[in-house]
C-alpha cells in the first residue's frame, strides 16, 4: 500500500505543511508503516522514508498513525429536563480532541412549534465561535403538525444535514407518534436522508414510571426496572419494519441489549438497509451501578439504562460481527451536584445523560485491542471509518488516505493514562470511568494539518473547528473544503 501511494500527491497552499515520520500507520482496512505529509489541510503524499520539505516534521516512530476519530452521537448545550447539558460547543470539542475524536455530529432539537430552520440557525449560532474540532448536526424531528413541515424537512439535505432523528420515548417531551416517524421515513426515502431512531416504547415506560413512583419507589435504579429491554426490543423491530415499507435506511442508535440487537441482526441477515450503534458505556457500565448508595446510582442514569451485565458480551460479539457497525458516546453531561440532584426525590425528574467524549478511544483499545476483543484495524472502522460512511463524511473523514482531511492522531499504544474527572476536560464533576487505567493514549491530534492537542497541552483556538455539509446518505463527501463553511 504505502510503495503504491508514493509519488501521488495534492498540493493546495495556504497552511502550514506537516510532515509524519515512521508512524505505524491503521486505518479499517490496512498496517504498514510509513510516511505522511500534509499540505493544504489534507494528505498530500503517503510513502516510505520521504524527503520533503515541511514546516513541522513529527516523529511518529514506535506510535499508531490513525485517523481522526468520528462521533456520530453528541448532545452539547442540550436543553433537556428542565436544565441544560454542561458542556458546551467548545468544553465538549476540547474534551473530544484530547480523547482524538476530530469530527462529531451533534443533535438539533427542533423546539415544539418550532420550524427546522430556526431550530438549526439557533445550534449553529451556539457553535459560533467555540468550535474546536469539525462538525455536523442531525435534526431531531419533534413536531411536524405545528411546526416543521414535510416540504421543509425534505429541504435540509441540501443544507448537508442529512440524516433525520426521531424519539420514539420520552413522552409529553420528546415523543412522537407513529404517523409521524412514518412520514419522516418516507421524507428520507425520497430524499437521500438516513433515519436515526431512539428506540424504546415510551408509552409502555410512561405507565411503568407512573406505576413506580404511585408505589414509591424514587431510587435511581427504578429508571432501569421501568425501562426493561424488552421495551427496547420491541420498538426496534417496530422501527426496522416501519423503514422497510417506507423504502429508508435505518440506524438505530445506543443499542443496550440482546433484545436489540436481535432484530438488528435478523434484519441485515436479510440484506436490508439496517445499521446499529452502541456505546462505549455499555461495555462497561451494569445494572448495579444505578444501585449505588447515597445517589451515586445517579451518576449513571442515562437511557437506555444499563442492563443485565450479560449483554456486555453480547454487544462485544455484535460489534465484532457488524451486526453492530459504530461506537458512539451519546456525551450528554450533566453535573451530578447540581443537575442530577433534580430527581433526588423522583428518579424520573434525573437528567437522563452521561460523559463519554474524550474515552471512547481508551477504552476500545484498552478492553477492546489489548483485550483481544477486537483488531485495530475494527477499532478504526467502529470509531472513524464507519460513522464516516454512514453520515456523509467519507473518504474526507475517516480514514487516511491521499486528498483526505489530515485529521491525524499519533497515538502512543505504551503511555498509560489513568481516567478521572480531576483530569479530564469536560466539565462534568464525575467520570464513568473513574480510576480506569488505560494503556495507550493519543499524544499529538491533528484537525485539516492544524496541530490541535500536543501532550497535556490544546494547542488550537476555538474557532479552529468548521461546520461541515455532509453528503447523502449512500453518496461520498468530495474532499475539498468549498464543501464546509466556517
């Protein structure tokens, strides 16, 4: 690969050139080892032992060199339960490139009553300024009687927001009916977009909550026993087989559990257009986390909930297997001394929403790679490559390769890094992995050849960071930069 690549390259000036030295180079389908240089933000040249001139030579010898990671699944500056996620544009991308994520692509909520256009001028405008690493946004439709239209929402993919989310719980909030999520498939049908769903009966979990809370139980357990798996199951498969008469692709996304899971697997057994993502909290965060004295249970009260620790093992086969295809974080932080202890009487008054941006990377490779679970070469396809593809992204993100961003991640596989809130640099007051010592972490993340995280130190500004038009689903995003704006 590397003697094939050497001699192609693209030069367009106007930043700083780099050039990567003897960086053992992974992306989702190659190993080698090899030379990178950089110009025009992008990747110029790719060969063995190069002799160019550059402005910044990194020795990358002994290090990973892979692509910058891609989150598909950020809430920031969220309104959500009565308060707002802690993270804002620029705390959550600072923490997503210390943690190597270079790319995210963020949820706008359209308000009830509210058009898809004012919703996205609203998030940009939260953006502008602060952004740190690259950007898209998906749009949560909420409301399509009152508020946004179907004529409006077909239009958004020619603003490159191309993908649709709908909740189907969280009802008198997020919720919306069948009718709707229907109609919103039959939008993307025609018009390129992917179909993201919250996948949970939210009817049957109302009467359940309400049930719970008529007895008295307020404990911050009871948000999983009222939210079974069997309430993620069956809205799943609803979902897979809504899409499949409108003709629309399907992603579902923070998949928890073997009831999940299942029809996902059966449903692209069949060869039909169904992808699924989990997180990386799912992995390691169990049921009888949420039973954790004095409200500490709290701290994990994110939905889907944490389930039986057995699906911990199911999710580890799925993603091996691409019955789950991406691994997302669904950061959506709120501070346990402040926002959590909203529902210290009330369990369903707990901000549903958890941290995650800046360790999905440690955490894959530590318990993944080192682990055995899963190769390098699937860690990048879970973390760039595929959310990349899926979301319009690719080949300018998600992989490294001549013409695409130089978004870079030197990534030392022998530091070891030992997770806590007092380090990291969201700024939520806990950590999910607290104490976690993980071996292997990024050392120097690059955003389009621009230097971002160096060590310990941001070395960008905010601002740095651009939204970014993505392509349809299916389509490829051409790598050149007319297709972003500041």
């Amino acid at each position: 690969m590397a003697a094939g690549l050497a001699g192609r390259h693209f030069v367009e000036g106007g930043s700083m050139s780099v050039l990567i030295k003897g960086g053992r180079i992974v992306t989702a389908a190659d190993d080698y080892v090899g030379d990178v240089f950089v110009e025009g933000e992008r990747i110029s040249l790719i060969g063995e032992s190069l002799e160019m001139e550059a402005d910044r030579v990194i020795e990358a010898s002994g290090k990973y060199l892979l692509p910058g990671c891609v989150d598909p699944h950020t809430h920031l500056d969220m309104p959500f339960g009565g308060t707002t996620t802690i993270d804002d544009v620029e705390s959550g991308q600072t923490s997503a490139a210390f943690g190597g994520t270079t790319c995210h692509v963020d949820f706008v909520i359209q308000p009830q009553g509210q058009t898809f256009a004012a919703a996205l001028d609203e998030w940009k405008a939260k953006a502008d300024g602060k952004q740190v690493i690259d950007m898209g946004y998906h749009m949560a439709v909420t409301d399509l009687r009152e508020g946004g239209t179907l004529e409006e929402l077909a239009s958004l993919p020619d603003q490159g927001v191309t993908s649709y989310k709908l909740f189907m719980a969280y009802k008198g909030a997020l919720m919306v009916d069948d009718e709707t999520l229907f109609r919103t498939m039959e939008v993307a049908a025609e018009t390129g977009a992917l179909v993201m769903v919250h996948a949970e009966n939210g009817d049957a979990i109302d009467v359940l909550v309400k049930k719970a809370l008529a007895e008295g139980h307020t404990e911050p357990h009871w948000h999983a026993l009222t939210r079974p798996p069997e309430t993620e199951g069956e809205a799943t498969n609803r979902a897979i087989q809504l899409a499949r008469v409108a003709g629309a692709p399907l992603y579902v996304v923070h998949v928890s559990c073997a009831e999940s899971v299942e029809p996902i697997a059966l449903a692209r057994e069949k060869g039909w257009d169904v992808w699924g993502e989990t997180c990386t909290q799912y992995f390691f965060v169990d049921y009888t986390f949420l039973e954790r004295p004095n409200f500490e249970g709290a701290k994990f009260v994110y939905t889907p909930p944490p389930r039986d620790k057995a699906n911990q093992d199911v999710l580890w086969n799925a993603v091996r297997t691409d019955v789950l295809s991406a691994v997302s974080t669904d950061h959506c932080a709120f501070l346990w001394d402040g926002q959590k202890s909203l529902g210290r009487d009330d369990f369903s008054k707990i901000p549903n929403g958890g941290p995650g941006l800046e360790n999905r990377l440690h955490m894959l490779h530590e318990f993944g790679v080192r682990q055995g679970r899963i190769t390098l070469n699937r860690m990048v396809e879970l973390l760039a490559t595929n959310p990349a593809k899926l979301f319009g992204l690719y080949p300018r993100k998600g992989t490294i390769a001549v013409g695409s961003d130089a978004d870079l991640v030197v990534f030392d596989p022998n530091r070891t890094h030992t997770i806590s809130a007092s380090t990291h640099h969201s700024k939520v007051d806990y950590n999910l992995y607290e104490g976690t010592e993980v071996t292997g972490t990024p050392e120097v993340v690059l955003l389009r050849g621009n230097v971002l995280v160096e060590g310990d130190r941001l070395v960008a500004e905010p601002g740095t960071g651009q939204f970014v038009q993505r392509a349809r689903f299916g389509e490829q995003l051409a790598p050149t930069r007319a297709a972003a704006t500041a």
